[in-house]
C-alpha cells in the first residue's frame, strides 16, 4: 500500500464471491479486514503473517457454525427504509490469492530468485539476466510444464512437490 | 414550505451576497431583497396560505420599482435574475395570493439591513432563528449535508487529506461574514475533526499491539508491558505500542452488509437522498438478497465451460452438501501500491475487466 523507509502496509480484502462475477471487485463489496503492518531487513521481509492472521482464523471459526444477523428485505424500493429478519448467516472461505511478493510468505516457500523458486515441482533453475529461468528461453518464474499444466498438476512430466 | 429548504435557499443568497460585495456591487438592495423574502415567508406561516410564483415575482418587481427610486446607480441585471429564479424555485406551491402580506419595513434587523452591511445579514439570520422560522437542527442538517457532500467528493475523486483542509478553509473563509456563528462551530475547519464527527459511521476497528518479534498478538486494553514469550517491551517510553495492528472486523462488515438496503440493480449508486447515514450506506449498498442467491439462482454453464469458481470440480467436491446461500468470501492479499493510483486501480484495471 505504500512503503517508507523499512516498512510497508499490505492490504488484506476478503472478495464477495456471493455477488456477480462484474461488480464483487467493486470497493462497495470488497470487505478490506486488515492493514499488515510489513518489516523489512535489508531487501527480504522479515514478517511473520500467521500471526496477523490470527483474528480473521478466529471469526472464520465462528462463521462456520453461522451466527445471526439482521438481515435486510423488501426487495425492490432502493430508497425507502426496508424491513428485517433475523436471519442465521454462514461464511466460508474457498480459496486464497496473492501476487508474487507475497505469494512466497504466505505459503513459506522461496521467492522468485532463488533455485528453487518453483511452487509446484523441484526443478532447479539458473540464473539468467538477473532472474530466475527454467529453460526454453522463457523467465518464468514457474518452470514450464507446471506453468502450462498448471491447470491439471496430475498431467505433470516431473515430480510435484 | 419546509424550513430546510428556505434556509438552503437564503444560505446559497448570502453566498451570492458576499460575492457580489467582494465584486464591489452595493448590498443594500439585495440585503432588502431577502428581507422581504423572510418577510413572505413569516406571512405565509402565519397564514398558512400558499402563494404562486408570479405573486412572488410581482412582489419583487415591486419591491424592484420601490428601490430603483432608491438607488438607478447599480447594474446588477445579472443578479437580478438569479432572483428571479430563486423565487420562482421557492414559490413552486400553488395558491391564492392574499395582498395583505406586505409586512411594514419598521423592523429594527430590517432598518439594520439597509445600511447596506453584511452585519445585517447576519442579525437577520439570528433573527430568523429566533422567532422560530429556522431552527437549530437545520443547521445541524446543513452542516451534515456540506459534510457529506466532501465526503463523497473526496471518495469519488480520491482526493488527498491537504485537499480536503483547503477546501474547509475555504468554506470558513467564504462564510464566515455570512453565515451565523452557530453554523461556522459546527462546521469543522480540518479534515481530521471532520472524521471525528462521521467515525461513529466508520467501520469498527479493533486494534493489536503486537510483539516486536512477532511472537503474538495483544488487544490494546488488555496488553502486558511485556511480552511473556520474549519479554520484548510491547510499548515506548512515551507510552506508544511498538507496533500495533488494525484489524476491521469481518463480522461486523458482514452486519452492514447484511443491513443495508436492497437496491435491485447491484452496483448503482442510489443518491437520492442526502443525509450522512444514507449516503454512507449507499457507499457500501450491496443488494443483498439477490446477491446472496447469486450461487443458486445464476444460469448454468453446459458441463466443460467454467464461467465462475461454483462451475469447477474442487467446489463441487468440496462443497457439495452445503447451503447455496451461505456467504462465499476469496482471501486476497497484495503488496505494493495498489491503493495509491488515482487514475485505475489494480482492481477495477485487471480483475474487473477480465470478469467482465
């Protein structure tokens, strides 16, 4: 979110999967739980996210079972004040995404420069042009068959970690 | 007439008042212009009858003739009509005219006002107020509404906090010869004492000391000095935490979630009406009914085409015997500034983009 000197604030958003595929990116309907307070030791981040996540495991805990709110009907006046029903309302969480810095924190793997910086097979890379290669002439950061068949890991030619 | 609205009207007056002094144009005529208007307004209370723009406006042309008399040095043709405007706005309501509205002008805040001073203005505003024709709370409801309105503003076009401190300066510079002093200390003059008054509307924060070396978290009432994995300080000599954390509650968002209205086009802002709360509440309007049923109640797919994360093979094992309504959430964390763009975000220039 913004960096100064040897710390930086991440964002952590819980995306609405219940609202359509064209508005639940929508700021109105992300749900924005925490601001990660972000260390850094020289260029590699010294932060331990598990412990963040505490607060947000312990309410998954308690949304699982369902907990009961109001909730809001009356279905079509957008303007006028509706009526509620309390309503017994569950939460789950079906899958997680991060981009690439943060990525190898949250699953404790190692970042894109290093050897082995694949996160689905052991194939050891080189070094090329400053980053991490994996051959065929292409920088991925993934090696190439589990970037290509990472849709179908079972398809894979080589060991899956 | 509801009294909110003629304050509004006699308020966006002076404004154009003030403007036409600092454009070296004579206040004496205008000031009498608004007299007589609160004038009207007294008489039409008092009656209880309604009245027709064009009585409104033979009013002021008469009004006009008497002043000309006065004063044919001023030309303010322009000005004139904006009047004109502002009362055919106010007299919308139809009616029968009664003639004997016309109150003498032996008012002392009336004989205050043609001294041609902005002093004047203001007495007839606390005047106004005094015999009941404004009350306090329209006040309250004007500042709530000017507050609001910079708020959305800001959120709209993602203005910065200095932004946000010139832009009350300004206010307070602009009225402050024209606006009483009941409305001027209601109106803050920074954005920060502007938050204090909306963070009763804010989402609940919960915030965490956390140990240095990360060992665990704290909740701030009930924190140690000292950490008793590590026996870390948890907070500065100046009695500061090292580091804390702020945490926004996913319960809680969920019960404004689930509260809110139910608007039957999702995404659409309704702004129709102005007040703090609603417009808070349209910053976060989630239809949520129809939302929720989203997972049930969407077209299926044929079998080989995944359209949305419910069509894949790990959903439907996963979550084969639970409830279509229950609530679905995706966790997502991003480093870097993604926050900070004005023009496209990461969001609305990937991901939004790609659903659609």
């Amino acid at each position: 979110m913004f960096k100064a000197g040897q710390t930086s604030v991440w964002p952590i958003a819980l995306t609405n999967l219940s609202v359509g595929p064209h508005v639940r990116h929508r700021y109105g309907n992300l749900f924005f739980v925490a601001l990660l307070p972000m260390l850094r030791s020289g260029s590699k981040l010294k932060t331990d996210i598990n412990v963040f996540l505490e607060p947000l495991a312990r309410e998954f805990a308690l949304l699982e079972n369902g907990i009961s709110l109001p909730c809001a009907i009356g279905d079509h006046d957008p303007v006028e004040a509706t009526s509620f029903t309390i309503r017994t309302v569950k939460a789950k969480l079906l899958f997680a995404s991060a981009d690439l810095r943060a990525l190898p924190i949250f699953t404790s793997m190692a970042s894109p420069p290093a050897y082995y910086s694949c996160h689905m097979c052991n194939t050891k890379g080189w070094h090329h042009a400053g980053t991490t290669t994996f051959g065929n002439n292409h920088q991925y950061v993934s090696c190439v068959s589990c970037f290509v068949t990472h849709s179908n890991v079972s398809t894979s030619s080589h060991a899956i970690r | 007439m509801k009294h909110t609205a003629l304050y509004e009207h006699a308020a966006a007056e002076r404004i154009r008042i003030a403007m036409a002094r600092r454009s070296g144009k004579k206040l004496s005529r205008l000031a009498a212009m608004a007299t007589t208007r609160v004038e009207i307004e007294q008489a039409h209370d008092a009656t209880g009858m309604d009245f027709k723009h064009e009585d409104a406006e033979k009013l002021f042309a008469e009004h006009d003739v008497n002043d000309a008399q006065v004063d044919t040095s001023e030309s303010d043709s322009d000005f004139h009509g904006d009047v004109q405007l502002d009362a055919s706005m106010d007299f919308r309501d139809g009616g029968d005219a009664d003639p004997s509205i016309i109150i003498a002008r032996d008012d002392p805040h009336a004989a205050s006002i043609d001294d041609g001073d902005a002093v004047g203005v203001v007495a007839m505003a606390e005047h106004a107020v005094e015999v009941g024709l404004v009350e306090q709370s329209d006040l309250q409801q004007l500042c709530e509404r000017i507050l609001s309105n910079l708020f959305v503003l800001k959120v709209d076009h993602v203005l910065s906090e200095s932004v946000m401190n010139g832009l009350l300066r300004l206010l307070h510079s602009i009225l402050v010869p024209v606006l009483p002093t009941e409305l001027l200390d209601l109106l803050p003059r920074s954005f920060k004492a502007a938050m204090t008054i909306v963070s009763g509307l804010l989402p609940t924060v919960t915030q965490y000391v956390v140990c240095p070396n990360e060992c665990k978290l704290f909740e701030r009432q009930t924190a140690p000095p000292l950490c008793p994995k590590c026996g870390a300080s948890l907070f500065s000599t100046a009695g500061s935490p090292v580091r804390q954390y702020n945490y926004f509650p996913l319960i809680e968002r969920l019960k404004l979630w689930c509260k809110s209205k139910v608007c039957p086009s999702s995404g659409t802002h309704s702004r129709s009406s102005h007040s703090l709360t609603d417009i808070l509440a349209d910053l976060r309007v989630q239809a949520f009914l129809r939302s929720i049923q989203f997972a049930s109640s969407r077209p299926q797919p044929p079998p080989d085409l995944i359209t949305d994360v419910y069509d894949s093979d790990a959903y439907k094992w996963f979550f084969a015997g639970c409830d279509p309504n229950d609530v679905n959430v995706a966790f997502s964390v991003h480093s870097g500034e993604i926050l900070s763009l004005k023009t496209a975000t990461c969001f609305h220039s990937n991901f939004c983009h790609r659903s659609d």
